[in-house]
C-alpha cells in the first residue's frame, strides 16, 4: 500500500508481474486465448443464427413480455400475465426457500444422527450406518420420485394420518401448526430474534475461532431476551397464537399447509442431506486425537467439558468447510424439483424457455443463479480457511 | 520388514456385542428404544413389501383390497426395464453388452491385472457396445432413441469416466501450469461446471448444442447427452486428480528435471504413477456418483434404468405400480453402488498397506 514511502528495495512493477504471471510461451498462449474466444464466437453466431431463423431476437428482452403461465405456489403474489422477470423471481424465492429449510433441518437430523453413530451404543450404530449406506448408494432422483410417489399414495384429507392432532399427512399436502403474531408483537419479537441470533453467532464465532468459549455469558443474553420479551407479551396483552390445523369435511383447514411437491422435494433433499451431515459429524468428531480426550481426562474435565472446550473447537475446524460444501450441494440438488412438479428457478427457467424459445437466457440465468452463489460460497471459504485452520496450523 | 507385525488384541465378539448393546443402564435403554423404533417403522414396510405382497398373477390380483406390493408387476415388466423400448426380439444385444461390461468390471478391479493393456480393451468394448446396439454388426439397425435401461446407465457411466480421464487429466495440469492464460482457463472451466447443477449442464447438451451447431449439422440426443456427462465429471474428476498431484513434492519435479527428463516425461514417469496411486479410491468414489448421477438423463427424456423403470408403470395394463418400479430400480443401483463402496474401502486399505511395506 504504502510501499514507495518505505526504504529499501522496490517491487517488481507491473509489466514484470505480468511476464511472471504469463509464464513461458506467452504468444502460443495468446494463440490459445484467441482460439478459445474464436470457438465462443462461432458458436455465438451460429446461435444467433439458428434464432433468426425460429423468428427469435436474442437477448434479455423477453423479460418484462407477459408470461401466461401459472405457478404452482409461491412465495410473493404472482399471477399468469406477470412479467417473465417476476416469474423467475418467484422460482428464485422458492429455491431459496426449500434450500433455507432444507438445510435447517438436515442440519438437525444429520447433527443427531452423527452424534448417535458415536453414541457408544452399537445396535443404534449399525441403524445409522445402514440408513446412510442406503442413501448414498442409491441416486437422489429416485429416492425424490420415491418421496414424491409415497406423498401422491397418502389418503385424501379426509382419512388424512394425523399426529398429536397438530400433524395432518394427506395427498393434498401436509398441515402443519404456524404461528401467528398480532399487533406490535414484531416489535417485540424483532429484537428478541436479532439479539438470539446475535448471541448464537458470537458463540459460533468463540467456537470456530477456538477461543475461549463464555457459555454463562452467551447463555444469559439468550435467557435475558427471551424472558424480557414473554414478560412484555403478557404485560402487554399481546400474544403469538398457535394456529392448529383440523379436519373440516372435504378438506384441512388452517395451520401451515405444504403442497406435497413441497414436502417431496424438502424431505427428500434433508433425508439425503442428513446422511452426508452424519458423516461429516462422525469424521469430524473422530479426527480430534484419543491423546486430545486422554489429556483432557487427565487434567480432570468432565466428559461434556472435554467436549465443549477440547474436542468440539477442533472438530468444527473440519466439520465447517465440509458442512457448509453440502450445504451448497442440497442447493444445487434443489434443481432436481423440476423432476417432481415444485416450480423453482430450474422449473420456472425452464417452463420459460419452453413458452418463449428463449432457451440460452433461461440457461444464463439458471447458471448465474447457481454461479453467484457458489462462487460468493466458495470465497467466503476460502476467507474462513486463511483466517481459521492457517492461523491454527501455525499456533501448533 | 524384518520384525513380526501382531495384530493388537481384540475382546472376543460376545464381548463387544455385549458392552456395545447392554453396557450400563442407558446404554440398555438405548437398545431397547432403538430396537423398539426399528420394529415400529419396519412392521408396515415388510408387511407391505413381503407378507401381503402379490408374487405372481396380474394387474387385477394386485388391486384387491388390503394387498401389499405387487411384485408380479416387476416380473412382468422386468425386461422392460431392464431395456426399455429395444426391440424385444433383439434384446440379446443389450444383454450381451451388460454382460460384457460387468466382466470387464470385474477383470478390472483386480489389481492382478492392472496394466496399460486394459485400455485398448475398455475403448474395442465401448466400440464393439455401441456397434452391437446400433447394429452396424448385425442388421436390423436399432435407432438410439430405443436404446435404454441399465446398458444406457452403464454405458453412459463408463464412457463418460473414460472421456474424462484425459480431459481431466489436462485440466489438472493446466490448473497447475506456470502459464498464466492456461491456468485461467483451466480454472474457470472447472469453477463453472462444479458451480452450477448438472441439471443445467444437460440442458445446455440438449437445448443449445443443436442451436450452435452450423445449420443442417446434427448431433444424436444420446450422444449430446455423453458429452454433457463427460464434460460435467472432467471438473470433478481434474479435482480430485489434482488432489493427487499435490501429493507428490514438488522437489521430486526438480529433481527429475535436473536429470535431464523433460515436463512430459517428468510428468509420465515420475508425477503420474505416485499422484494416480493416491488417487484411486476417490476416482472409484467419482465413478459411483457417475452412477447415481446419470439418473439424471430421466429428467432430459433419455431412458435410462430410472426412467424406464418409472415408464414401465405407465402400462395401462399395469397402471401406476410406481413405488413397487422405484424400489427395484433402488435395488439394483444399490447393488452396483454398495459393491463399489465396498471395493473402494477395501482397496484403500490395499493400497495403504502396499505403501507401508
């Protein structure tokens, strides 16, 4: 930054980093890039061409013309005779939302499962170790048409299976309970949610950092703002009701209904998810030395103390690349919805592509969907490994 | 090795089973909770799947009230999907070269008969598969578009592991070149295949191949379909084989450079053997993802095992048995997949205690 006020030698200047960069053959591999960019440009015109010829104007036009079709669910209004632009929007926020779900709650199955692999007991072991022999060996297209069939086999609502009388499994979705907010409760809540988050993330952060970890003080925050926030509820007299869903005749009315493709999509997708997550517990936990658990006893801290303050801090180091590299692969699976009938950006990309010929910019945006994420992932990664296992590499 | 290795002593099996299972009075309660859940979730499926199954008979014995899965349904659709829409008459081809490509699976995995003569014989088989299916060899001709089933999954596994290999191979030297442009362009290829879902790499194979080829050029559907598979796993694969060649030190490369071999023949004779040996469980991990992912053509309309399993319950005959298709297709992809995995364990340990001696 500041290196022309600093004494001593320069550095190599621009032109010099440039023929360091380049390397040897500099023409032949101008040659190359040219010859790269001429196939790109053949293609390019022949594309052009073949659209010409369909009666086609390439390019992202078509995006604000009127898209007659409907779509399934979604998660903002849309109506046939939107834009195409908000079409594809709408698919986007469906990826999005399975994909957020998805891995909330392969997160806590597979975190489970993993923990009842080491759990010491065998029978539970071999149970585990055979769900994620099945799962793996067997491809995940199948396994969500499988999901998707059982869903479409279930009874009508009205012999729906139900559980505790809050859960209804039927083949025209699954009811389940939603919580409502009333009046200034947001405003409440709101601050109660951040501070929550606020909280878990800085513990994450102690963790991941292998720094002190300040359980009481971590724990308090969350305690504190929960507490502030019930007392202010009932002080105030407003309240988050629970709505439960129920049988009424032909059809289940209320709670949180998820179509079935939904439900196919996202079940299948953690069920897959929770496999790999499993392991990825079981690997990372088994890396951490038997030295590192022996120490540790010996220096007299309690099993969860070993735990929390020798074996997860080094754990996770392994763990979070990992978990966070099937957090993107659920994501890319999530294109498989097409396969099944869920309208995310896949399927809507593609219904577009169909209406409008426009195939090449469906494909555009398709990858750059995907792209964008996992590249902006995989720099973040690379981020957390320069500051994380680098700086724990040195400090051993 | 000059000493004796033991192998350190184990308690007796009762033992373990008997401190694994009922160690303690959690540990007991464990087993008796997880064996109760497993007896609740499992009771439903081995009633459906075996007690109240329908073996044999047909589509109107299975209907009955209170019937479980009608196996008779995949009796009578095996051969369709096992091979789709093929000829019937003519089914022997694709049998054959399912037959062919298994042996030569199998004759492969042995680590007894690795050598480079096995190359020549897996590019004269996929040839002679492709000729016996098209029947080039022996008339009737049978149009790609009837091709299907398992051969297709095989098939399109294998040559798509064998196209990549050199791809991939290129792409990881170049990803690790001195030259700069070369690097670039190695790196972008790789990031934007394993970046964007391989849904989209097919639509790309399917839907703008025919838009950028010269007007009146076509290429065959299954054949766009290979190239978008191959090109898809050369990034995984050049991934996983640059994985390898960082295994190797770089001080090896300077010192066979100092003794006069050139890049290509450093590369061949001294980088290669050492960085592909590391490698080769992954690469057998890659191909069953190759397996799995290649279900992915039922998406793009090519009838592979998958597909033509959830077709065969489209029969009007034999309407919509589409749970009892789907687990024999989980079946036989579990088959092939399980065994992979195994072999690729046992071959790590394999390879491990070779390094070791």
């Amino acid at each position: 930054m500041t290196s022309t006020l600093q004494p001593g030698p320069q550095g190599p200047g621009f032109p010099s980093r440039l023929r360091t960069w380049l390397g040897p053959l500099p023409f032949q591999q101008l040659l190359l890039f040219a010859g790269v960019l001429a196939i790109f440009a053949l293609f390019g015109s022949n594309t052009a061409d073949s659209m010409q010829r369909m009666g086609l104007t390439p390019g992202f036009g078509f995006l604000f013309h009127q898209a007659n079709f409907e779509i399934g669910e979604t998660v903002f209004p849309y109506a046939a005779g939107d834009t195409y632009a908000r079409a594809l929007a709408a698919g986007l926020a469906n990826t999005v939302k399975v994909a957020m779900v998805g891995c909330v709650l392969a997160t806590v199955l597979g975190v489970a499962l993993g923990i009842a692999r080491l759990s010491g007991n065998l029978l539970l072991a071999t149970f585990v170790h055979a769900y994620v022999e099945l799962l793996r060996n067997t491809p995940l297209l199948l396994q969500l048409f499988l999901w998707s069939a059982i869903i479409h086999a279930l009874p009508p609502p009205r012999g729906a299976y139900a559980f505790l009388d809050s859960v209804y499994l039927s083949n025209r979705g699954v009811y389940v309970p939603s919580v409502s907010l009333h009046g200034l409760s947001w405003a409440i809540w709101l601050p109660a949610i951040l501070l929550t988050a606020y909280a878990s993330l800085s513990l994450a952060r102690r963790l991941l950092t292998g720094a002190a970890f300040y359980m009481p003080k971590a724990a308090v925050t969350v305690l504190g703002s929960l507490i502030v926030c019930s007392f202010a509820l009932t002080s105030f007299g407003l309240a988050a009701t629970v709505d439960l869903p129920a049988k009424g005749g032909f059809n289940i009315k209320g709670g949180l209904s998820l179509t079935p493709e939904f439900f196919a999509l996202l079940i299948g997708l953690v069920v897959n998810a929770s496999a790999s997550i499993s392991e990825i517990v079981r690997s990372g936990i088994q890396s951490v030395k038997s030295g590192q658990w022996e120490a540790a006893r010996a220096l007299g801290l309690s099993p969860a103390q070993i735990l929390r303050l020798v074996v997860l801090p080094q754990a996770l180091r392994v763990i979070t690349p990992l978990m966070i590299s099937s957090f993107l692969d659920l994501t890319k699976n999530s294109s498989l919805a097409v396969a099944i009938g869920y309208p995310d950006i896949v399927s809507v990309a593609n219904t577009t592509a169909n209406t409008t010929g426009q195939a090449l910019e469906a494909i555009c945006i398709i990858a750059a969907v995907y792209l964008t994420l996992s590249l902006s992932v995989s720099a973040l990664m690379n981020l957390y490994n320069r500051r994380v296992v680098l700086r724990g590499e040195l400090r051993r | 090795m000059s000493h004796i290795e033991l192998p350190p002593p184990t308690a007796p099996d009762w033992h373990r089973w008997r401190s694994g299972l009922f160690g303690g009075w959690g540990n007991s309660l464990i087993t008796l909770a997880a064996l109760g859940a497993f007896v609740w979730l499992l009771q439903p499926f081995l009633r459906w799947a075996i007690f109240d199954a329908v073996w044999t008979g047909t589509a109107g014995e299975c209907a009955v009230d209170g019937a479980g899965a009608c196996w008779a349904f995949i009796g009578a659709k095996l051969r369709f999907i096992l091979f789709a829409f093929y000829p019937p008459d003519l089914q022997w081809r694709p049998a054959l070269v399912v037959v062919v490509v298994i042996a030569l699976l199998v004759l492969s995995a042995l680590p007894r008969f690795w050598s480079f003569r096995l190359v020549p014989l897996w590019i004269a088989a996929l040839v002679f598969s492709w000729l016996l299916m098209a029947g080039t060899l022996t008339p009737p001709q049978v149009s790609t578009n009837n091709w299907g089933g398992l051969p297709i999954t095989l098939v399109v596994s294998i040559a798509g592991l064998a196209f990549a290999f050199p791809i991939a191979l290129l792409l990881a030297l170049a990803r690790q070149s001195s030259m700069g442009i070369v690097r670039t362009l190695a790196i972008a290829f790789i990031e934007t295949l394993r970046g964007v879902p391989m849904i989209a790499v097919l639509y790309v194979a399917m839907l703008i191949v025919p838009l950028a080829l010269p007007s009146g050029a076509a290429i065959d559907k299954l054949l766009r379909a290979q190239i978008g598979v191959t090109l898809f796993f050369s990034a995984y694969l050049a991934e996983v084989i640059r994985a390898g060649l960082q295994v190797v030190p770089w001080g090896q490369r300077e010192a066979a450079l100092s003794l006069g071999l050139g890049y290509i023949q450093t590369i061949r004779l001294v980088v290669l053997p050492q960085a592909l040996r590391a490698v080769i469980p992954a690469i057998v991990n890659l191909s069953i993802g190759i397996v799995l992912n290649t279900s992915l053509l039922a998406v793009i309309g090519i009838y592979d095992l998958l597909n033509a399993a959830r077709t065969s319950a489209t029969d009007p005959t034999w309407l919509g048995f589409y749970t009892e298709a789907y687990v024999f297709a989980a079946v036989v992809y579990f088959a092939i997949c399980f065994t992979g995995s195994r072999y690729s364990i046992w071959l790590e340990k394999r390879l491990n205690d070779a390094a070791r001696h």
